[in-house]
C-alpha cells in the first residue's frame, strides 16, 4: 500500500504528478529527452519512492510545473519525509528543482555562448532560467502590494513586501543556539548548490554566473525576492566586508561596461545608512529605472582640471551628485574628488561631523547607469550619526514616520523604491476600518496618525479609503526620504550644501 496522503489533483496519482512534473521539463526543451528516465528515477529516490506506475506517463498534464512542485512538496509533508515548516518545505522544494536544474557550467556556457551573440539575450536568458528553476520566487513576489506615488520629484514607488515567509519559530529558536560558518553568509559564492538547514534557506538550485569585474572574479545572481526587475546582485569570490571607495567606483563602471542596460550600485559602506550586509563585498543591480533616475540636474558645477565631466545637483530629497562622462577614467576621478572630501567633511550648522573621535560618519551610496555613450554615477551622501534626540540616526527616519518605516534607507529606497515591511498589510487594514467608522482597535504606534487622517475633513467612503491611505503613506515615504537627506531642501539646507560644493570645486 502506498503511504501517499496527497489529495491527488483532478485525480491524478503521485506517479503521474512525478512523470508530469519530468515530462513537462522534456517538452519545453529544459532537459534532454535521453535524460527522462535517470531524472524520474532520481525524483523517486528524493521522494523515498521505490515504485512506479509506468502507465500513468500517458497523462498530460494542464498544471505548471510550480503547480506540480507543490504537490511534490504535500507529499512529502503527509509521508512524514520533511516537516511542515515553511524552511523544511523551501529546502526540499529546491532539492527537486535541482534534479531538473543544469550544473553551473552549463547555465555559465549558455549565458556567455549568448552574450557573445547579444547581451540583452544573455540576461533575458539567465533571468527566465532562475525564475523557472523557482530559485526567484515569482509567486511569492506577486503578493507584494505596489503602486506609485506623485510628489514634487515625480512619481515614487512604494511596496509592501509580502514575499518573504515569516521564520518559523522553531528556526528562530534554532538559530539562537546554533552557528555555522559554512557558507560564511548568505551572498557568498559557496550558497550555490548548498542544500540548506533550519539556520539557511535551500540553495540547491542556485546557480551563479562568474564574470571578471576589473580583473577580479566575481559572480552575477539574481535576488530570490527581487524588488524590481531583474533585481541581480554582484558579490566577490573573495570573503571581505564591503569598500565603498575608489576601487568600488570602478567596480560598477567595470559592470557596466559588461551589461550596459544594467544600472548597478551600492550601499554605503557603514552601520545605519547601509541598508545590507556588510560582511560580503557586493553590489545590486538590474534592468529598472528607478524615479531618481528621472530626476533633473537643478544647479550644475565644473571640477576642477576635469573639463570632460559634467556634475550637477539632483532635484531630489536626499542630496546627490550627478557625474556624467563618456570617459571612465576621468568620472573614476570626479568620483574620488566627492568621495574624498566628503568623508573628511564637517559642518555644524547642518549636523553633519565627518567623526567622532577615530570613528567615521561620512558615507555615500554610489549607483551607475548609461545613457547612450554616456557613464552616470550619482553619488548620495550619507552619514550616520546618532544623538539624544534621534537615537536611531540623525539622517534615518525620525520617529514621528517609524511607525510606517524605522528600518535602514539603503540603495534600493535611496532611488526612491520604498521597500515597507509586511505587518503594514494588517495594521492598514485596521485604519481603513477605523477610518470608515468601525469600531476597531488601530495599532497604538498609528493611532495618532490615523486620528489625524479622520480630522482632515475629507469625505472618507468604502471607495476611496485606500487611495486615502495609500497617499499619506507615500507623503510618509517622502519624509523618509527627507530625513535621511543631508543638506535639507530649505534655504539653510541649501546654503550648506553650496558650501560644500565651493569647497568641492578646488580640489
């Protein structure tokens, strides 16, 4: 008798899921037909298997083979092979993808053989695999709630990122007692093929791309919950922290130059404004165009014995600079002119200290980009001082808007893509009902938001309640962004940052 405790979908058996789930890869040419055989017969092992009905191959199926996958999984669960936590069920679902996933070398000789004929196809290829393989979550990602918002900069983007399952506490636990040094973190380039355990998500069907990034080796991967599209991320064979200095300027021009309708960037490089896991030198990336890219050059400036490079202040919340150049080498040494002042400079009137006895405060968050012929860097200064009064940062969100956004400003939000954590789906839907009169009990850290939002007069109704709220959160996220900008947009904000530009200029 069989221990299979799986409803069976429109009445097919495991066995016929097991053939379909292989027969669907050899039908869309994912793998070679010579190969069918071996791969159900690895499946059946994976799944504690040791018969088959051959028969039930002539079934076809109308699911996907995500949809097939999950059953693969139930099974799994209901015969007691894996438990039924969300990290048990993640790391099995990617041992089988890997039984249907190519070897590293062969996605590496697909995606170069490629790009030789044309980048574009090189990525679209690498993207479509790693979202098919179910490495990039795309069912996941689909919950996330996103829509955009009008400000004086232009539109901003706002989600709420769902993607990501809540940790089992069992995990939590586990994680509090146990350490593994193996893989080193979770970017480094041993996470590929790595089966997993309750301390680390399944890798097994992981795969990297290796590339040469200024005569280093480095590896090309995709986000597994990508916050836009085609979120890749860049990460050193080596195991360093992050360097966000001259070296790492001509790392992300380096990438351009290999995947030129790519932006690429970083976070900066210390506690608080870096957003990211500093242990492991690496960069994002991706095929999006983020609303700072839209962003206009408000007041322009010339660098001294650079004439080749144009460099401008960014109309934006946060200050940035923008260089332009068709010459790498000189927008290498405009960047290092920023870089170079800025982590030494100070000024009072606007907060800002470079240090506090030997301890650094000064930052900036670097992204690339190409337009046409030209190479664009905007560099966003950061510094991450605390004091009494704002104890999380003085350029972090302040308090009065944490209760919609208190963790770090990195990167992705800098650009202006709001990345909101996902408890915010539940307790908006208790201010819409508070709105809209209910009788309801509104989270105590939006209570006096919420209070405001009813007082404005507006006529609030079932049909524009969420626009409502969507809008005041987005007017948060442009606070956000406000706090974490240096040289504020009023007339005092925009005097110091003259002066730092006067002082810019001589270098």
């Amino acid at each position: 008798m069989k221990k299979d405790g799986l409803k069976p979908p429109l009445n097919h058996s495991i066995d016929q899921i097991i053939l379909m789930f292989i027969d669907w890869h050899v039908e869309k040419g994912k793998v070679d037909p010579l190969d069918r055989i071996y791969l159900v017969n690895q499946l059946l092992e994976l799944l504690e298997k040791k018969d088959l009905e051959i028969e039930s191959s002539q079934k076809t199926s109308i699911l996907s083979h995500l949809a097939l996958l999950d059953h693969l999984i139930k099974y799994a669960v209901d015969t007691k092979i894996i438990g039924d936590t969300s990290s048990e069920k993640d790391i099995f679902g990617a041992k089988i993808m890997n039984i249907v996933t190519p070897r590293p070398s062969e996605v590496n000789h697909q995606f170069w053989k490629l790009y030789g004929q044309d980048k574009t196809k090189a990525t679209d290829y690498f993207y479509t695999f790693s979202k098919e393989s179910n490495y990039i979550k795309t069912r996941e990602i689909a919950k996330n709630i996103e829509y955009k918002h009008q400000t004086e900069y232009g539109e901003i983007e706002i989600t709420i990122n769902l993607s990501k399952p809540e940790k089992d506490p069992k995990n939590i636990a586990i994680a509090k007692t146990e350490k593994s040094n193996y893989p080193v973190n979770m970017l480094c380039m041993e996470n590929e093929g790595y089966a997993g355990n309750e301390i680390h998500p399944g890798r097994s069907n992981h795969r990297i791309i290796r590339m040469d990034v200024s005569g280093e080796p480095w590896g090309f991967q995709y986000s597994p919950y990508s916050y836009y599209n085609e979120h890749a991320i860049f990460l050193s064979e080596a195991h360093r922290v992050m360097n966000v200095g001259e070296h790492a300027i001509k790392n992300l021009l380096n990438i351009l130059t290999t995947l030129p309708h790519y932006f690429v960037g970083s976070n900066a490089g210390l506690p608080i404004v870096g957003g990211s896991i500093l242990s492991h030198d690496h960069y994002q990336g991706g095929r999006h165009t983020f609303p700072l890219e839209y962003a206009d050059i408000e007041q322009s400036f010339q660098l001294e014995n650079l004439p080749d490079v144009k460099a401008g202040i960014v109309k934006w919340p946060m200050s940035v600079i923008r260089l332009q150049s068709e010459n790498k080498d000189s927008l290498e040494q405009a960047a290092k002119k920023v870089m170079d002042t800025w982590s030494e400079y100070s000024d009072r009137s606007v907060d800002v200290l470079a240090y506090t006895n030997e301890t650094p405060h000064n930052a900036v968050t670097p992204i690339a980009r190409r337009r046409e012929k030209l190479f664009e860097l905007d560099l966003v200064l950061r510094n991450n001082r605390t004091n009494d009064k704002f104890p999380d940062g003085i350029f972090h969100p302040h308090p009065n808007v944490q209760h919609i956004k208190k963790e770090n400003i990195g990167l992705i939000e800098v650009m202006g893509l709001a990345i909101l954590p996902p408890r915010l789906e539940r307790e908006l839907e208790s201010v819409k009902e508070f709105l809209l009169g209910g009788e309801i009990q509104v989270a105590p850290v939006h209570q006096k938001w919420a209070e405001a939002l009813k007082e404005k007069g507006n006529l609030i109704t079932p049909e524009n309640v969420t626009e409502i709220i969507y809008h005041a959160v987005g007017e948060i996220f442009l606070q956000v962004l406000k706090d974490a900008g240096i040289f504020k947009r009023d007339e005092q904000g925009k005097k110091a940052f003259i002066r730092f530009l006067e002082l810019l200029k001589k270098v």
